[in-house]
C-alpha cells in the first residue's frame, strides 16, 4: 500500500514533513503484538482526553463538542489508518524533499502559542467520511459549515487531535443491524454492482459504484439507503478556501463516537449491496485503502467545539429536486418505490384475508409487475451504458441470490408444517413443491386445471404462480435485450433503447391481445390469468417505462433523469400523478376478480396507472410521492416479498387449523380473527425471514453466508442452525412421500359418484309407477330426475333417503353446458321422468340463451325445478341472480331456495363454503322438497330469495 502525497499546497507554502509507519505488511507475532499495545495505549489515551475535554467544556458551560477534523488544502489523507497508521515525528519537521514523494504529508497540529504538539491517536475509531457519503458544496466557500458547528476552543487553546478519527476494521464493522441500510426492490436490487469487474477493487483500480473515483476530485454517490439525522451525517463538502480568508475553512463534521457504530454499519452495507458475486464483493480495507482528498485552506489538522451558542439550522445544498450524481452503472435508490411496494403487498393479503373488504387486491401483483418490469431493465441500461455489455451469468446469478433463498426457506418449511398438520393442506404437495421450486407453478395449475378464485382445495403454494411468470420474465427478457440491441447495433444507444421501448409495447399489446381473446366469461378466468403469455403486460409496460426515462450515460447526474422543464414536472406532480393514484385505489376497492370488464382492459389498466405512480415515485414531487415515503409503507415494502411469500400460507394453516375445529385444536375462531392473527404471525416471519435469509444473501452470496455462519458471533451455536435446517429438510421429504393424491371433498364425491351409479342401476330396473293419488303433495322419487354438479353430487345419498328411486346424475365441475347432453341423451332414450330437477350455477351461470335452450331439450310436458345456488365465490351470486330472474318467465319452471337455507346455516357447509356435508345435505333435501311441492301443486313462492 502506497501513502500518496502533495509536495506543496496550492499556496506555495511547504507541507511539514511527517513519518509514515505502514505496518499493513509483514505481519508477525511481534507487529501483531505491538498492534495490540498501541491499541490499548491508545484507547488509555483517548479516554483520558475525552475526560479532560468535558471537564473543560463543562466548566466553560459549553455543551459536549461535536469533533469538527478541518484539513489542509490538497492534503490527501488515507482513509485506512487501521492498517497504515500516521505516527509524525513531533520534534522534528524538515521540509519535503523529492525523495519523499510517495509519502502523504499532515500538517503537526500546534498549541496556542504555535508550538507543534504530539499527535494523539485516538481510542474507539470513527468512522471518517468516504465518497459515498459526500454532498453538494455550498454555493460560497465562506458560508457557514452545513451542520451548524463553527470552529472553537476550550480554554482559549485548541483541542489535541487525540479524536483524529482510525477507519474501522471490517471486524469491528459487524453490527447487530446492518439491514437498515437495505436497498432492494420488490423482487428485485436496486442497485447493481460494477459491470466491469469480477475481481475485488485495488487502489491502482478503485471499484466501480464504490464511492471512489479515479481522480483526485470526489464525485458525490447516489445512495440515500441510510437515513441519517443532521448530528450523525458525515459531510466532506468539496470547497477550496479563498486566498483572501485562509482561516476560515469549511470543517468535514465526523460523528461522535456513540454514532460510529452506525455510520460503519451504513458504510459496511453499501459496500455489501455491490452486485457481485460472493468472492468479488470488495473488502472494507480495499475500499478504504484509496486516498480522499480534503479540499480547505492549508492550515493544521485541529478539533473543535461547536460554539455555545444555538447553531443555526441550515439545509444541505443538495435537494430532491437536484439528485446527487448517481455511480456509473447504478440506479438511485428511490425511496417511493418501497412505499408503492409496501401498499402492493397489503393489497394482496387483504384480498386473501378479507376478500370483500379489497375485492380487487389481487391487483397488487400487477403493480409488483410493473416495478420488475421497470427495476429489471434499468439496471440492464445502466449496466449497457457503462460496459456497451450484458452479462447474462452475472444478472441471473443475482436474481437467484434475490430471489431463491426466501423462497426455497418457505417452500421448505411450509411443507414440513403441511405434513405435519395433515388434512387437505397437505394434498398434493409434490405437484406443487416441484412446480414452485422450478417456477412453473402457473403451467402446472393451469395443467391440473386449479382454479385461482374458488377455495375447493386451499394449496399452501397458489401465490408462487406470480413468481413462476417473473421468473420465466427474467430468463427470457436479458436474451431479448441483448438480440433486439445486437440488431441495432450500428445505431446510437439511445436510438436503440427507443426501438426496443417500441418493441416492448408491441408484446405488451399481443399480450393484451391474447387475454381478451382467450378469456371467456362463461369458464373459470384462472387460463387467462395464470397464463404468462396472457398476464405478462404488466412487466412489459414496466420495460417500457424504463427504456424512456432510464439515463445510460455513464456520467449522468441520475439515473432517471428529467426530461421536461421543473414548472411541467410540478404541474404533472400535483394533478395527472394524484388523479393516477386514486383511480388505481379506486380499482383495488372496486373491481372483481372474475367479472368480464377485468380481463378486458381493467388488468391493463390497472397496470398503466402503476406506470404512472412509478414515474411520479422516482420524479420524488408531489403528494403521491409524499404519501409513499412514509415509513411504515416503506417499512413494509422492504420487506414485501417475504410478507408476500408468508402470508398465504399462514392463512391457510389458520383455516385449516381453527376454522374446521381441528381434533387436535378445537378451539375455533371466525374468519376476522383468524385473519388477524394471520397477518400478525406474517410480519413476524417476513421480518425475520427479511433480516437473517434475504439480506444476507443478498449482499453476501451463498459461499459468504455459509463463511459467516460458522465465524459470525451472532451464531454462537451454527451447530444448532445447521440442525435446524436438517430436521425441517427431513420433515418436508417425509411430507412429500405421504402427500395424498385427493382432498377429502374429492375423495367422498368420488365415492358418493359410485354410489349414485349403484343407485340408477337400480333405478332402471324399477317397475313403472303406480298412478298417483288425487291430491299429491309431492311426487314419488320414480318420477324425478336429478342432473347437477358437485353440490348435488354432495347430497345425493340425502336425495335418495327423501326420494327413493330418484335417478341423479351429478358430477363434479360440471357447467350447464355439460348437463345438457346429459339432457338430451336421458331425452333421447325417453329416461327423462315428469319432473327434472337442476342443480347447476357452482361453476358459473348459463350462457345466453342457455337456459331456452335446454327447455326445448327436455321438451314438453315437463315440469322443471331450478336451485338458486349459493356460494362466496365470484360467478355464483351472478348465476343465483339469473335462476331468480328466469323462472317467473316460465310456467313450467319453479324455484328450489337452496341460497336461504345455506346462508341460513353456513355452519352445515365444507370448508369452502359451498359443499353441504352432514345436516347440510338435509337442507339440501328440503330445498329440493320446496320445488317439488310448487311444481306439483303449481303455487310459486315469491319469498324465494338470495341474501348473496
């Protein structure tokens, strides 16, 4: 290591000569040894100073001193004095000579009557101020210092240096919270690392987004990860004193000591949050080890008091509206975005726990969409501006470092759990384990024909479908990228991203396209929406707002910058960017998950208005941006994808476990309590999962966290962890080698389909019936025929036992369209008896014209008996509605009120709440009775309604 230095000042005059003791090399039990008296004597010493500077403070009535280090002008001081300390020779101070030219020279600090004093090193090490955290200067170099602080004495003598502030050792760097200085997106980082080197930074190479540039003039960083107050900010503003007022200089403020911890914290994560693999992450000492040169008039190095005098508050030159030059090849940590995440993910558990509170808080995948969209591609312009490359191993090696850790942990431990409480939980688990570890999980539900919006059989990994189409996004969009640009070669950059922008909108619009075309009102809508060619527009809109706004000049000032005039940006800030905000709230609250206008432009755009608020998110003006800066929204966006990743399968353990008055717990809670305590247990877990799974191996890789596990002293037993992951790994095969094939609903609609088969063969051989009495009440079962869906199938056996001999023909799933050829084969054999019964709208209501349809098909002479179907489904009100509307129309055809009775007794419904089971399929009995009767005596009942 090399210690740089300055021959002369800018005002000619000589620099005092010092002695430099590098000890960074070498090492022997003896400089280690020696290492460690210096520092005892060292921190014996500092203590004794500091006591001395508040006794002297307290006796003039002047508060604790704020350390204030003012260097001299073109003065380069290395940063990295841990491991080459400054030891000058108080006694003697020859002048430079040429021979001395690679040795940095700090002026000897003096006394008041300007006799050279020894040189103190202090005891617990500051944390002294690098690129990364400098600020704008301010306009006039004679302006007061920003924190406030002017220069004073205690005593009328200046400080010793005992407080000159040692960087820390990466060792000592280790606090107990490094996670507060995070800057991830969603599913993605915020900031990326160097493009251009795999290798950790030296000081002939300084580590691109370190900081640090080449030259000697600093260039302020754009992370604001850290929030800082005014008394913990470390400032080094860039100011030259003016010749004609030397004395005067502009001090660089260093914390004191109770904050050193902090600000090495802070430092110690944007040095980790580079996008580098785990052995290419730049050390804190290679980092540290680069010169910074402090701008000020030559004067001695001194430390001083503030004043006792209250400091007038005063603002940083640099604001929101001038954003402080952005690293080459990174992205400015907007701290919007984090709030936009944060409402995103309440929206999504909301629609899970309490769906009619937030029926449409399943758009909050979209906008999770759009920011990966936008995040994702901003980082691969920045990357290209910089490097004119894309390194595909590098990008996806990051993703999966985002990305696979939290998920793989719940994947984990959520299949142990579903094996170990068992039920319908823990029904098909291979399926979805497998499909959610290789992020297909959205083709293997459409395969297995799952249905997003109906709970007939909760899977514990539904929610990983929007991962499997990021996923699948981030595999095949770099390819894209990297094609399209090739392409485009021989044309401008910015030509070329404008093309790609238009590209972008072009698969976007296909994307459109096929949603509205493939999606028909009549069916369940889960093809359309777990599609990824039918549901990736969202991500596309956010490419393409990043391919406009995103800066790929490598010396550009932000990465998104302004494109219009600050008097339009405000004007757009206060009026289209809250009026955007508010309609995508409207549709959170307001557009359902199933209805037709949902897949025919209100996905879209819901996805639109997202860009919108992106856009004014990064913009940082008005209201919206505002609201979205707020700390717990923040807070909770930080932390979104592990809220996300938890929170349904909490809810669904919840339901299991006390919903159903498990054998094992049977204590039971309605759904608003159970919901509660879901969300409670998720932000327990996603903070947890949060700080010790997705931060670490975000910033550190898999080889570092398996490194630090078993060296870190936050891990006094990795024994104990290492175990704990074997046993949840044990728990979760054993989960997957039990995993029933069949829910118990489908296992016993199964066997009631076997038994209704035995029953008709039966039927059929029954001898016709007797004529009927004068004056029936209810027809016998030998003149009834039951066609219908699952919930009929669900109450078969009860049919029976009320009517015997009745023929039924229920099947599950089973749409109006699939009844009717059951209709017209049972009408074409001349099987279809006097009174048919149906019992269809489970699965969605008839198509136009359906219901006349099937009237002609059953013919003449028929008297027909509609239920009016009940469930808290999407689809199901809709279809009770329309049998409620039809049958007055109709002489023939009469009402069974099988709403009233459910809604009146949901206790007597399955788990989904819609299947009877038990006393529920008496009721279901008794509704069918109802019908019959009106069909018989030909009286309607005009009190049959739906409370849904």
């Amino acid at each position: 290591m090399r210690l740089l230095r300055s021959r002369r000042s800018t005002l000619g005059r000589p620099l005092p000569r010092t002695r430099t003791v590098d000890v960074s090399q070498g090492a022997t039990p003896i400089n280690d040894f020696l290492l460690h008296l210096i520092a005892l004597v060292n921190r014996l010493v500092g203590w004794l100073t500091r006591v001395q500077a508040r006794h002297l403070a307290a006796r003039a009535g002047h508060p604790e001193p704020a350390l204030t280090l003012v260097a001299a002008e073109g003065v380069a001081v290395d940063e990295t004095t841990a491991t080459g300390w400054q030891i000058p020779d108080s006694h003697t101070t020859p002048p430079p000579t040429e021979d001395s030219a690679d040795v940095a020279e700090v002026p000897q600090p003096t006394d008041d009557a300007g006799h050279t004093v020894d040189r103190v090193i202090g005891d617990e090490p500051d944390v002294v101020t690098t690129d990364v955290d400098r600020r704008e200067p301010p306009a006039d170099p004679e302006d007061p210092p920003v924190s406030g602080d002017a220069p004073a004495t205690v005593g009328g003598r200046p400080l010793t240096v005992a407080e000159i502030p040692i960087a820390p050792r990466p060792d000592d760097l280790d606090t107990p919270d490094s996670s507060d200085a995070d800057t991830s997106d969603d599913i993605d980082d915020a900031v990326p690392a160097d493009p251009t080197h795999d290798e950790p930074a030296t000081n002939d190479e300084p580590a691109m987004g370190s900081g640090v540039p080449e030259q000697t003039t600093p260039e302020p960083n754009d992370d604001t990860s850290v929030d800082a107050t005014p008394d913990e900010t470390v400032l080094a503003p860039n100011v030259v004193a003016s010749d004609e007022d030397p004395d005067h200089p502009t001090p660089i403020v260093i914390p004191v000591m109770r904050h050193r911890r902090r600000e090495a914290a802070g430092l110690r994560a944007r040095l980790a949050d580079t996008d580098t693999d785990d052995t290419a992450v730049p050390s804190l000492d290679d980092v540290t080890n680069r010169p910074t040169p402090l701008a000020g008039p030559a004067a001695a190095v001194t430390v001083t008091e503030p004043a006792a005098t209250e400091p007038a508050a005063t603002e940083p030159a640099a604001t929101a509206a001038t954003p402080p030059a952005v690293a080459p090849g990174r992205i400015r940590h907007a701290l919007g975005l984090d709030g936009l995440r944060g409402i995103a993910v309440v929206a999504v558990a909301v629609y899970h726990f309490y769906a009619p509170a937030m029926p449409g808080g399943y758009l909050g995948v979209d906008i999770f969409f759009v920011l990966s969209g936008f995040l994702i591609t901003s980082l691969l312009v920045r990357e290209r501006g910089v490097t004119r490359t894309t390194s595909l191993p590098r990008f996806w090696q990051r993703r999966v470092r985002r990305i696979l850790p939290a998920a793989v942990t719940v994947l984990v431990v959520c299949t142990a759990i579903a094996g170990l409480i068992g039920g319908d939980v823990a029904v098909a688990l291979v399926e979805q384990f497998l499909g959610s570890l290789f992020f297909v999980n959205n083709w293997v539900q459409i395969a297995q024909s799952h249905s997003y919006f109906a709970d007939t059989t909760p899977q514990i990994f539904m929610h990983y479908w929007s991962l499997a189409i990021e996923e699948q996004f981030y595999l095949v969009w770099p390819l894209l990228f990297i094609a399209t640009l090739w392409v485009l070669r021989r044309l401008r950059l910015r030509t070329q991203l404008r093309v790609l922008a238009g590209v972008a909108a072009l698969l976007a619009s296909a994307s459109v396209a096929a949603m509205v075309l493939l999606f028909d009102p009549n069916t369940d809508p889960s093809r359309v929406y777990f599609g990824s060619d039918t549901h990736s527009f969202g991500l596309l809109i956010g490419v393409v707002l990043a391919l406009l706004v995103t800066a790929p000049d490598a010396d550009a000032r932000d990465s998104w910058p302004r494109w219009v005039g600050a008097r339009a940006a405000t004007i757009v800030a206060w009026t289209l960017a809250p009026a955007a905000f508010i309609a995508l709230v409207v549709l959170l609250f307001t557009l359902p998950d199933t209805a037709p206008i949902t897949y025919r432009g209100g996905l879209v755009s819901a996805s639109l208005l997202t860009a919108c608020v992106v856009h004014n998110a990064i913009r940082d003006t008005g209201p919206v941006a505002a609201l979205l800066r707020v700390p717990v929204l923040r807070w909770l966006g930080q932390r979104s994808f592990s809220l996300y990743l938890w929170h349904w399968p909490v809810v669904v353990f919840l339901r299991q476990w006390l919903d159903t008055g498990n054998a094992r717990s049977p204590a039971t809670l309605p759904d608003w309590a159970i919901g509660l305590l879901a969300g409670v247990i998720t932000l327990v877990l996603s903070d947890l999962s949060y700080r010790w799974i997705e931060t670490p191996f975000r910033r550190r890789g898999f080889r570092g966290v398996l490194r630090g596990l078993s060296d870190s002293p936050r891990f006094p037993a990795p024994a104990a962890v290492m175990a704990a992951c074997l046993a949840a790994v044990l728990f979760a095969g054993v989960s997957l080698g039990t995993s029933p094939d069949k829910s118990s609903l489908e296992i016993q609609l199964e066997q009631l389909a076997q038994l209704q088969q035995q029953a008709n063969l039966v039927a059929r051989h029954l001898p016709p019936p007797q004529p009927a009495p004068a004056t029936p009440t209810l027809p016998s079962g030998r003149d009834i025929t039951g066609i219908g869906d699952s919930v009929m199938l669900a109450s078969s056996q009860a049919l029976t036992a009320r009517f015997p001999g009745m023929y039924i023909d229920a099947q599950v799933s089973r749409h109006y369209s699939g009844g009717e050829g059951v209709i017209e084969s049972l009408a074409a054999s001349r099987m279809l008896r006097k009174y048919v019964v149906l019992g269809f709208g489970t699965n969605g209501q008839a198509f136009d014209g359906q219901l006349d349809r099937i009237l002609r098909e059953i013919g003449p002479g028929h008297k027909i008996v509609l239920l009016v179907p009940y469930g808290p489904v999407d689809g199901i009100p809709q279809a009770a509605r329309q049998v409620l509307q039809y049958a007055p129309r109709h002489a023939n055809v009469y009402l069974a009120p099988w709403c009233q009775a459910a809604a009146a007794h949901p206790e007597n419904l399955g788990p989904d709440d819609v299947h009877p089971f038990g006393p529920g399929t008496v009721m279901y009995a008794d509704a069918v009775t109802v019908g019959l009767r009106q069909a018989v005596t030909g009286r309607r009942d005009t009190s049959i309604t739906c409370p849904i």
